[in-house]
C-alpha cells in the first residue's frame, strides 16, 4: 500500500478552525513539519480541505 508524505508549507493563521483541526488530526504543527499516512479515502479527503496549505508526496512501498 502506497504512503503519503504531507508537509506543511504555509501557516494555518487566518483560516477557518475546521481547517486548522484538519490539520491537527493529520499531526502537522508547526512550519515544515512533515508526517507519513497510509493512503486512503480518508487521508486523501482530509488533505483536499487544506490542499492549499500543505505539499503531498506519494511514497511507493518497494517491497511490493
């Protein structure tokens, strides 16, 4: 199953507070910070909230 790498590049100050919940529920904090979830529906809506606050990288296991 692929990962995801998120990154946060742009500050949540401003936005609306279910957006910085969506951000707190994926587990990014502060600028820069960058965390792996395994890719699902969930995730990937999740990430379209915020999509113009975060980066996404798709990591392919290579075990598979």
């Amino acid at each position: 199953m692929a990962e995801l790498n998120i990154t946060l590049v742009k500050s949540a100050i401003g936005y609306k507070k279910d957006q910085r919940r969506t951000l707190k529920a994926l587990g990014l904090h502060r600028m820069n910070q960058s965390v792996t979830h395994q890719d699902s529906g969930s995730i990937r809506g999740m990430i379209n909230k915020v999509r113009h606050l975060v980066k996404v990288e798709e990591k392919i296991d290579e075990a598979e």
